[in-house]
C-alpha cells in the first residue's frame, strides 16, 4: 500500500497538489520539492532528467508507487525516459504520469480559432513538447510559445504580488502577442504561473482592450481564456485511476499529505502556506 507522490522543482507543483486534493481529497500524498536546486527552467536536458529521476527514486523510496510530475520542465526533459527506459527495467510496477499531454487533450476543446499559446519556462518552450502533443491530438492548430525566465523566481522570490511583477508579466504577453494576433487560448504551462494570474488576467484585459477616440485598435481578441493546470491535471489524474484499478487499490485513503524539501523547511512552511492558502510542516530531505 502506498501514496502518491507530486513532484515539483520548487512550489510550483503545490497548485497542482491543492487541485487533485480537492478534487481526490481520500487519499493520502506525499509532495516533494527540490527547491535547493529550483529553477530546474534554464537547466540542459541531461541535468534535469538527472534530477528529476533523484526525486522519482526518492518518491518510490519513500513508498509511492505513483508518481506525478507536477512540473512542466521535468515533463517536457524528463519523463519520456523514465517511463520508457527507466521504469520498465527498474521499477516496472510503478508509474510516473506528468502534466503536458492531459493539458495538450483539453486545449483543444477549449480553443474556437485553434490558435493557441503557450506560456512556460525555457525549457518546456525549446522542447516543443506543448506544439508536439497538441498537433498529434489536433492537426492544423496554430501553437506559439513564449519563455517567461522572470516569473518563476518571481514566484519563488514571493514577489508575485508586488508592483515590480507587472512589468515582466506585461512583457512576455506582449511578446506571445506580437507571435500571433489570432490566439484566442493561453496555457500556463509552469505550473508557478498560476500564482501570477491576477497580473496576467490584469495585464492581458489592457492589452487587448481596444483604445477608444480613434486611436490605433489592437487587432487581438479580448476574450482569450487562460488555463492553469491544475484542474485538468486533477481530472485526467482521477480518470487514470478509475481505468487502473489495479493501481487504485494499491494507494491508501487516509486524507494526509507530508511535505518534503531539499532546502529549509521553515522557508518551505512560509512560501508553500502562499501556495495552499494552510498551514503545513515540512521536512528536510537529501536527494544526492
Ligand atoms: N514549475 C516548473 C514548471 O512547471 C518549473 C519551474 C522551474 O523550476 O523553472 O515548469
């Protein structure tokens, strides 16, 4: 018998956590960041998969026989290879899911003009995950993706909500824009991005708000939609386990949830209470 595990570089995956608790509130959770070593966002292939595999061995260590990443880097660099090459040799009964592929399933039945664009860290934008996965579910969409490199240390720096976020909020918009005027759906693809939305809902309402009195009119739609993650990530995580029984009946029910970080645990306690809106603990944990 064992939990599930979620994973995150840092905080981020905490949005991710408090979606599938709410909506699968029974079982028990063991949530794992590796903030001493966050943002995994810039990081080469080979370093995140290397760390993101740590992380996975730690969760089934620790007793998860299911794993969740909730990061879109660690998806995007990491876990083709684990599922494919790692598990089937190491730990076949044991399985790790990631967040791109359930996202890339419901944008395109939330996108009309099926012009899409993608907000997300270097990382999960070079890797062309996002454009890969929505072309095969929906051919001939239109996906442009723009790498916000600010808004995750703004995130974790607990500057989301300071005046100083707007700037870099308004900027990478601005540029996603600018790449395809016909953008009428907007993924966050990190999962830190939810914490920004009220500057995004914000900043993206004065974007594209046609300037009345004759001046120039923006050619954008003021009725893009944004999606965070979490609730669909929470949909397809409950999907998976009502066809895996199997695996279902191996998870406990107790309602807990334990938190671990690679850095201070107080740190974590103070920024993660930003995340889940609750007190926790946390404890320290190594994964090297
Ligand atoms: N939250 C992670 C994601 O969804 C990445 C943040 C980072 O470590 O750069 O992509």
């Amino acid at each position: 018998m064992g939990r599930i595990g979620v994973f995150d570089s840092g905080y981020g995956g905490l949005t991710i956590l408090d979606s599938i608790r709410k909506r699968m509130p029974e079982y028990d959770y063991i949530y794992l960041g590796d903030n001493a070593r966050a943002p995994y966002g810039t990081r080469s292939f080979d370093v995140v998969y290397e760390f993101t595999l740590q992380a996975v061995q730690k969760l089934f260590a620790l007793g998860c026989p299911l794993v969740i990443l909730g990061c879109n880097t660690a998806s995007a660099k990491a876990l083709r290879s684990i599922q494919q090459k790692y598990l089937p040799v190491h730990a076949p009964d044991h399985r790790v899911l990631g967040v791109i592929r359930p996202t890339a399933e419901v944008v395109g039945q939330l996108s009309h003009t099926r012009h899409i664009g993608v907000l997300a860290t270097e990382g999960t934008i070079k890797s062309q995950s996002y454009n890969l996965e929505i072309e095969k579910l929906y051919p001939g969409s239109t996906i442009v993706g723009q790498a916000c490199p600010m808004w995750v240390p703004l995130v974790e720096c607990g500057e989301f909500d300071k005046p100083g976020a707007d700037y870099f909020v308004r900027d990478s918009l601005q540029k996603l824009l600018a790449q395809d005027p016909l953008i009428d759906t907007i993924i966050l693809g990190c999962t830190h991005y939810p914490l920004l939305l009220d500057k995004i809902s914000q900043q993206l309402h004065d974007l594209t708000t046609p300037i009345p009195h004759g001046r120039e009119v923006q050619d954008v739609s003021s009725q893009i939609r944004i999606i965070p993650q979490g609730q669909y990530i929470a949909a397809s995580l409950d999907d998976y386990l009502h066809r895996h029984p199997e695996m279902a009946q191996r998870l406990t029910r107790g309602g807990t949830c334990q938190y671990f970080t690679t850095e201070s645990p107080t740190r974590f306690r103070e920024s993660a209470s930003l995340f889940l809106h609750d007190e926790i603990t946390a404890q320290r944990i190594t994964l090297n």
